[in-house]
C-alpha cells in the first residue's frame, strides 16, 4: 500500500459544491438583484461553466431567454493558451443599448473575466455586469456579484464537471503508481485533496477510460495505463 504522503504534493486540494449549495448559491444573487432592483436585458453564459448557473438564474429571475458564447484557454482543436480566447463568438444578437449579466461557474486568476467583460462591451452592450459563483483567493478580477469568495485557494469540484476532473486526476494517479485498485485510487485522492469520493464516480470514471481503450485492468483488479 502506497504512503500517501508520497503524493501531498502531487494532487490539489479541493473543495466541492453540491447542487444544493449551487442553488443556494445562485438565489442569494438573485435575491440581491431583486433587492436593487436590477434586471438585466440579456442574460449570458461563458460556456461551459457559466451554462448551468445562468440557467438556475433566470429561473429565479424569470427570464425566459439567454445566450452563451465561449471564451477561455483552451481553442477549439484542444490546445491549451496562456492568454483566454474567443472559441465560438455569441450568436448574432443586438447588445446595442441593453444591460448584460454575464454568468461564469470560477475565477481563478481573473484573466478570462477581464475578456469576457472587454468583448461583450466591444459587442455594443450598454452596461456589462459580472456573476461569478466561486472566486478564487489571488484573482485580480472582483464580479458585480459573487457569493463565495474562497479564503485560500483550492480546487473546485462543481457538480457538472467533476467527472472530467476526477477522470484526469485518476489518470494522474495510475501514472505516478503504475497501476492502482479502485480502492487505492480514492484513497490517494482522499488523502491529498481533503474530499470525500464515492466509489461510483471512479466506476464511472474507469469505465469511461477502459471503454476509451486507456486502461486495462489486471490481475487482483489493478488498474493500469495501456
């Protein structure tokens, strides 16, 4: 059995949102908007972290139309950029005159916010406000509202991405063991990133990497790298 302190500083640590607290999260923004009376003309997401929580608003809000566009560090081929960039642009919509609530799930250094604010103002917008549901503690860019502000800086599971991390963190750790059971993987990613797993996100997780031709499972239901 693997010591996991061989592994502290291999992994984050992280801090995960429930569903529950996304939607508590995302009423006490609405609620303040209801108490200053602000309703935007236009809500919009950044895709794709923004898509879930710009939805669960304009349930709150009442509105029945938004849009998104997609700005971040990685293009549409899948290579990764030091600077944010526009993947797809917003569809042809007229911002001319109207207030805009742009919606984004994280800001970590703050990088992509800055642009997301800069283009949607470069699109005609009157007036951009900024929803941002975790802001990270070193970010340079403070959203019109934000109701978590972390006090040091941890990775965030949010509910709709957690498999895509939980798959690139597994594969991390089937590299640094060489193989692992199912078992030894929540273990090693318990103990360094002070989160709770169920055994049938790594279910999914390993089915998703098996069926993908990844890994192979041997002998005493080893996992390994292909």
């Amino acid at each position: 059995m693997k010591d996991i302190s061989e592994f502290k500083q291999k992994f984050p640590q992280a801090f995960r949102l429930s569903w529950q607290a996304v939607d508590e999260l995302v009423w006490k923004v609405a609620a303040e908007m209801k108490a200053g009376d602000y309703q935007p003309d236009v809500l919009i997401a950044v895709a794709r972290g923004g898509m879930v929580p710009v939805r669960i608003l304009a349930d709150y809000l009442q509105e029945k139309y938004l849009c998104s566009f997609q700005m971040g560090h990685w293009d549409a081929e899948a290579q990764l950029h030091d600077e944010p960039m526009l993947v797809f642009p917003l569809p042809e919509i007229n911002l001319k005159g109207k207030r805009v609530l742009v919606v984004d799930d994280v800001s970590d250094e703050g990088r992509t916010m800055v642009e997301v604010r800069d283009y949607l103002a470069a699109c005609g917008a009157d007036e951009v406000r900024t929803f941002v549901l975790v802001s990270k503690v070193d970010s340079r860019f403070m959203a019109d509202y934000c109701p978590k502000i972390m006090d040091e800086w941890r990775w965030v599971l949010f509910p709709w991405s957690k498999h895509e991390d939980l798959l690139a963190f597994t594969e991390k750790v089937l590299q640094l063991t060489g193989g692992a059971t199912i078992e030894e993987i929540i273990r090693i990613l318990e103990g360094t990133m002070a989160v709770d797993i169920a055994i049938s996100e790594i279910e999914k997780v390993l089915y998703d990497m098996q069926l993908a031709g990844e890994i192979s499972e041997e002998a005493g239901k080893i996992w390994k790298l292909a």
